[in-house]
C-alpha cells in the first residue's frame, strides 16, 4: 500500500516547483524509510516468514492427514529452508558481513510448483471422492 497511500504525495511534494531544495531532500530520506519499512521489512522479510511458517505447517498437516501423498507433504516442508536461508538476502543489504545467500527467486519457483501439484493432487482427491459417491451401488441379485 505505500505506492498507493504513501508515494503519490510524496511524488507530489517533490516535483512541486515551490518545493525547495531541503523539501526534496526530506523527501528522499522519508521515501527512504517507508521503502525499507513497509517493502523489506514488513513486505518482504515479514511476508515470507509468514509464508515460511504457513508453508511448514500446512505441509506438517498435509503429511499427518496423508490428504495427499506423502512426497507431496515433505515437497512442500523443503522450500522452508528457502525461506529462512534467503533471509539474509534481505540482511545483507543493510548489513553487509551478513553474505548475500540469493535463494528467495528458486523458493518462490519451487514454493509455486509446489502449489500447483497441491491444486491438482486435491482436486484429483476430490473428482474420485465425488465419484465414488455417485457411482451405483451394487444390488444383489434375488434368490
């Protein structure tokens, strides 16, 4: 939401022509902090520790229910460490002896087909599930 709510008048503000030169500066050093705020803070690292943990614990039930086959399960339990490893991505840009590990683009393309192959596993469970209730049930012939 800070491209809609917060840049606009921010943008506004600096391209004002009765702006001065320390407005536009303020400008920039506020941009600055609402960037690294609401984008690498709550965006990016909060957003992908929630996706993280969302993750983790829907494989964890995923594999305790065998809703879907077990290799499903830990598929989805792998692209954890993604996460949290491609935390220091994140850490590196404000604290460079934290090396700049760059997984967060392949836990996002295994996170993805991940998905994918739950959407369809579940949808499958769930075409044979309709159809086991709505196939015919055997009548026994008379004797």
């Amino acid at each position: 939401l800070r491209w809609v709510l917060v840049v606009p008048p921010l943008a506004a503000t600096f391209v004002d022509p009765q702006s001065t030169a320390g407005t536009r500066e303020a400008v920039l050093v506020v941009f600055d902090a609402v960037h690294r705020f609401g984008g690498t803070v709550v965006g990016e690292m909060a957003g992908q520790l929630l996706l993280a943990g969302w993750t983790g614990l829907t494989a964890h039930q995923l594999w305790r229910t065998r809703a879907v086959p077990g290799w499903l399960a830990a598929a989805g339990a792998l692209t954890v460490p993604f996460w949290l490893v491609g935390q220091a991505e994140l850490l590196h840009a404000v604290a460079p002896a934290v090396p700049g590990i760059e997984v967060i683009p392949f836990a996002f393309i295994a996170w993805e087909v991940w998905l994918a192959a739950l959407g369809i596993a579940l949808a499958v469970r769930g075409w044979r599930a309709r159809r086991a209730r709505l196939s015919p049930i055997p009548i026994a012939a008379a004797p």
